[in-house]
C-alpha cells in the first residue's frame, strides 16, 4: 500500500490508497456536477455509502437550494450534507465541490477553475471548526484532468491555506487503486525534494 505523509506548516498532508466512503475525516471531499446529481464515479459511491443515489441526489439538491439558493454551483462553491450512513466511519459530513471539465486538456483557465473547487471545501471546512478533511483527486477522471496536475495543484493549495488555517490538522488525498496512489507519491516526491 502507497501512503506518504507531508507536514505542510501544521497540517499533515497525506496520500493514501484507500476507499474514501470509509476514510476517518470529520468530512469528505465529493467531486460533484454543478447539478449535484450523483450519476457516476466518487459521486455515485459516496451517494450510495451515505444511503443510496436517489435519496441523496434529492437531500444534496435540496440542501444546495437553502445554501446556494439555485439547482446549480459553480467552481469554488461548495454545499454540505450530513455523511449519513458513513457516519459509523467517523465521517460526518459531506462537502460538495464541482471541478472543470478538462477532457485531456490542462490551460491556466482549468487551472484555476480547479484550484477554486480545491480551495473552497477547505474554506468550509475551516469556518466549520473541523479538524480533517479527505478529497478524492477532483476532476481527474471523468472529467480528464491531468491526474499529475490535480495532485501539484492540490498539494500547492493545501500548502498556501497552511499557512492561515486554524483548526484543519489533517487533509488526505485518498485515491481508489495503488497506480495512482504510487504515481501521487511519486509527483509529491519531484514536489519536496
């Protein structure tokens, strides 16, 4: 297993390989679409570990009209559910980020697309009083983001909020399959040394 810990100015940066529906974080990290829908990828298995597709496409839409107040969110907002079934993992809630599509392309507009949806969960996070947060590599699937990209960029934001943050003591990239958990390490290797 491929796991690798940075001190990034008081936070712990980690990268491990694991399932992030059940990855001990006071909240997890959902690459959503902007209409909160759920139908494929992180989205899907974290809608059907908190309870199941249908249900929390309706709870994730219904919260995002009292917190957004539209049926829709653009890079850099963020809406918040309760983890539901999760909960029994430690996990309590759910922070809702929608990432740029890239499809293969990466271009200083992508870029800070992603860094805004990067940003933004930990901004929640942080006027929340939590402590840890997970994120799944944001639109490095579907959404065909240069996997290496979203891994500097994530490392680059996380060490940029470290130095004003006040409660977050941890934040984990949690990847699905030991490639690129390995391929991770390896890019935060070239990153601290």
């Amino acid at each position: 297993m491929q796991e690798m810990v940075i001190d990034l100015e008081g936070i712990r940066f980690r990268v491990v390989r694991g399932d992030i529906t059940k990855y001990p974080a006071d909240a997890i990290v959902n690459a959503a679409n902007r209409y909160l829908r759920h139908g494929g990828g992180v989205a899907l298995a974290i809608a059907r570990a908190a309870s199941s597709q249908e249900e929390y496409t309706k709870l994730s839409r219904e919260e995002m009209l009292k917190q957004v107040g539209r049926d829709y969110i653009e890079h850099g907002e963020v809406v918040v559910t309760p983890a539901l079934n999760m909960e029994k993992f430690g996990i309590k809630y759910v922070i809702h980020t929608v990432g740029p599509y890239c499809g293969g392309e990466w271009n200083d507009r992508l870029k800070e697309k992603l860094r805004k949806a990067l940003l933004a969960p930990l901004l929640k996070a942080e006027e929340m009083g939590l402590k840890s947060i997970a994120f799944p590599a944001v639109s490095s699937g579907i959404y065909g983001c240069p996997f290496e990209e979203v891994v500097s960029l994530m490392f680059e934001v996380v060490r940029e909020f470290a130095r004003n943050k006040k409660s977050i003591e941890e934040v984990a990239l949690v990847l699905y399959d030991d490639r690129a958990a390995f391929k991770a390490c390896e890019v935060l290797k070239s990153l601290v040394d």
